[in-house]
C-alpha cells in the first residue's frame, strides 16, 4: 500500500531532491526520472523504480506503475503537488516521478552484434543533446550510445528528460577513448567519424554492420587523432554560412543515411 | 569612441537586461544576441547591432565589430565582466553582447524562390528547437523558417543562442496557419507535412522545390486537418520503441532527404 508523505522535511524528499546533484547520483548510484510518459516507457522496458513519487492517481497508467513498483519491492508515496515542485525544481513538476538504480555503463554489458549501429559522443557537453541522440538513436535503431572520455552526465534530470524515455531502452557506456578504441577493435565494426575536415560526403562510403557514429564535441568537434583512428571520416554537406550542426542534429542526420543504407540492402 | 559604464543602475544596463522578457522585446522591438561567434556571424551577414556591450576588447573581431557599429551609428559600451553577467543572466556570460533591432517577420517578405526549401514550424514551444532549426535550415541551404500560429519566440535568448548565428542568415516569418496556407497555395511551393499517421515513408516521394517541410508541435505533432492540406505527408520511419523525434531532428532528417534528393538530380 502506497503510504503518503506531506513534510517538506522528509528525509526521502531531500534525497530525492539532492538527485538533481551529480555528486549526490554519484555517491547514491541513482537518478530521477519524471513523467507518466517517461516513466511509463521505463515499464514497458522492464524498469521499474526503487521510490515513485505521486501527487495525483487518477490516471490508469499511474495506477499499473504503482502496482507493478510495488509487487517488485519498490515503495510508491502519495505526496502534494508541492514537494514534487521541490524535488524536481520545476514550475509545473509533472504529476510523478520515480527515483531508479543507475545502470552499468562498462562497455563489457554491449553487445555489439545486438543491433546494425550504435552512436559514439566525444566530450558532449550538454546533457540535452545527450538525452536527444539517446531518443535518435532509439528511433533509428542504434543499440545504444558510447559516451567517450568526459562528457554529461547522461542520468542527469535534462538528458533523462530530452531522451523521453528512450534513456530506459538504448544501452548506455562510458570510457576513455583509449578504453574505448581498445574495445572496438577487438571485435567487428566500422568506426564513422564526422568532421569538417574531409572532403568525402556522408552519403559517398557503403556502410557495414556494426557501424558506430562517432560524432565530436560541440564547440572543438572531434580531435584529428580521433578522426585519424576512424575507417572513414565523412561530411556533412554545409550548405549555408554556418559551419556545423548542433551534435544531437548531426548524430541523427548521420544515423539515418546509415538506416537507409541498410533498409536499401535488405539488412 | 567607445563610453565606458561601470553602474548596475545605467538605464541601458536596466533596457538590455529588461530584453530578456518576451514582452519587452514585443514592446521596444529589440532583442540581445550573446557572444563573438554570433555577432561576427550577425556582421557578416551585414547586420549589426544599436548597442555593443564588452568587457574585454582583446579579440580583433571585436574590433571590428565595435568599429563597424560605430560607424552603422550604433554605440558600443565598455563595461564590466560583472554587468555582462547582470544583462545574461549566465553564470559565465559571454565576454560581448548586441541589442539589434527585430526583423519584420511578415510573410510578404519572404521570396520563396529564393531557396529550393523553406521549414514551417507550426505551435513549436522550445525556444531551443527553434534555434537549432534555425541553425540546420542554414546548413542544409534553407531560406528560411516560417512560424505557423503561437510558437515559442525566435528573438528569444535561447533561440538566439541555439541558432548560432542563423538567425541572422536565414528568413523568419510568423504567421496564423490560415494566412500561411492562402499565401503558400498562392504560388509554387510543394507543402510536405511530417506525421506518424500515415504510411508513406518519407524516402518515397520525390520533392519538388521550392519544398517546405512542415513539422508539428512538440506534443501533439501536426493538427489532423493540417496534415491533410499538405501535398504529401511522410513518415520517418521509427525502428525502436520511441513513436517520435525530437522535432528539430525531425526537421533535420526531412531538410537533409530533401537536399539530398535535389542534389542527386542536379537541382
């Protein structure tokens, strides 16, 4: 049974609030995630929250999340609209939120073979563009994101929410890219720079199976001995007086002419 | 010559912070660019700002920028590291920033022969997916975004910032869908509308120019009734668990088809 909690004070209020903080995902090893929409994908993965946070159970969907949370050993608390405007620090919180167990992020738990392409971020600095590639990625049918070297935290409260859900159904990694490159070539794969500094066209290279796309930082763009490592490095085409896409854009632009690479082959 | 202001109580500290609200910039038709990349970006594209405010006048693009204004009749304004902070509002702001003056965002300006595709965005609410279409419509060779009925504000500092400069390159206009379809069906112009409801892929058809590419709200995607005064309505296919993109994205990998298609036929 669902019991309810009122006081600000509550000491699982203020850890959930501490969630926004890196420092406090870090050391807890667990991160927010908010919405029915959200949390419902979550579910539908096979995900279900330590702690769901709820101020209005009107909806069906809510009522499944409760009881499946619960009948897994999780708590569910009835609380106001308030204490959610204090956990998530926004205007107009969503009507629930659940607090979830961070995953493994070593590259031992991918399966490369598991699906045709799989992202690579460089330095990703924004959690949101994080959160987007992930959502991409889910759409494209990549397997997953390899974050390399220092990049967002992709458990952080923007890229959980940018990702809407796709966070719980993609593979996530993180490693240095020494680590990174080490692991990749132990095994198949084509490595898939993109960089302003080629003259070959996105669309000119057949792409195999499993390709990885490896996009950069979004302010340096990928370091020349990163792209010296890739199979092939390829270009966007710019067509304007800008000379970039935003990261998330570029992932998904990329990640699409490899789709219809392989839907064009049958693969 | 450049003025110096060293007083948070400076009533064009207090004008340009006061721009960061929507009905400021409505009133005054001003709104505030940040950072040397977006106002070079601005000046190369011959617009330059009423009013430059910098803290640090290392950079010869700065120089020229302040050079420029000056001679435009425009004033620039040496201040503090601290003020700029006060106007950004950013923890770490940008070491210049412009107050320009807003473009006319009628449709009667925009010459739609001008690009072989235009976007149309019709009820987008993120300022940050307005600017990042603003900044893909520039890279794919776009003229422009077009604004149906009540979309987030482009003059927005978000929008700004995500465009990169773009908004100084690519045309804006903003209308109610009703004035926009009676001036579209008003001369040429392929209207080809993105949607989950429907089963043509969007790799299907061949595009027309000028083409413009018409992506739905955040939420609710394209009114059912839009999508059906389109001239063809596609789908990006969705192979993982996710039933959308995000709409920039979305944007972007319709923008790059189209580009791409007009490039293999030489258009």
């Amino acid at each position: 049974m669902p019991r309810a909690i009122t006081a600000f004070s509550n000491p699982l209020v203020k850890q959930a609030r501490g969630l926004r903080d890196k420092k406090n995902r870090r050391r807890e090893g667990l991160f927010l995630a908010e919405g029915l929409r959200i949390l419902t994908e979550a579910r539908e993965a096979g995900v279900l929250p330590q702690l769901l946070f709820y101020s209005d159970a009107a909806h069906p969907l809510l009522h499944r999340l409760i009881d499946e949370t619960e009948a897994q050993g999780g708590e569910a608390i009835e609380t106001s609209a308030d204490i959610l405007h204090k956990i998530s620090g926004k205007e107009n919180p969503q009507t629930v939120l659940g607090i979830y167990r961070a995953f493994d992020t070593s590259l031992r738990q991918i399966d490369r073979n598991a699906a045709p392409l799989w992202i690579v971020a460089q330095a990703l600095r924004d959690p949101g563009n994080i959160g987007t590639i992930l959502r991409t990625g889910d759409a494209a049918g990549a397997g997953g994101l390899i974050l390399v070297d220092e990049c967002a935290d992709p458990f952080s409260v923007e890229a959980v929410r940018a990702s809407m859900g796709a966070l719980f159904t993609q593979r996530i990694a993180a490693a240095p890219w020494a680590e990174f490159l080490g692991w990749l070539r132990d095994g198949e794969g084509e490595l898939v720079g993109t960089s302003l500094e080629t003259d070959i066209d996105y669309q000119q290279p057949t792409y195999r199976k499993p390709a990885f796309i490896l996009v950069g930082n979004e302010q340096a763009g990928l370091p020349a001995d990163y792209a010296a490592a890739c199979d092939v490095v390829v270009k966007i085409p710019m067509l304007g007086r800008a000379d970039s896409l935003n990261a998330a854009v570029a992932a998904a632009v990329m990640a699409y002419e490899v789709v219809n690479q392989f839907r064009r082959r049958g693969l």
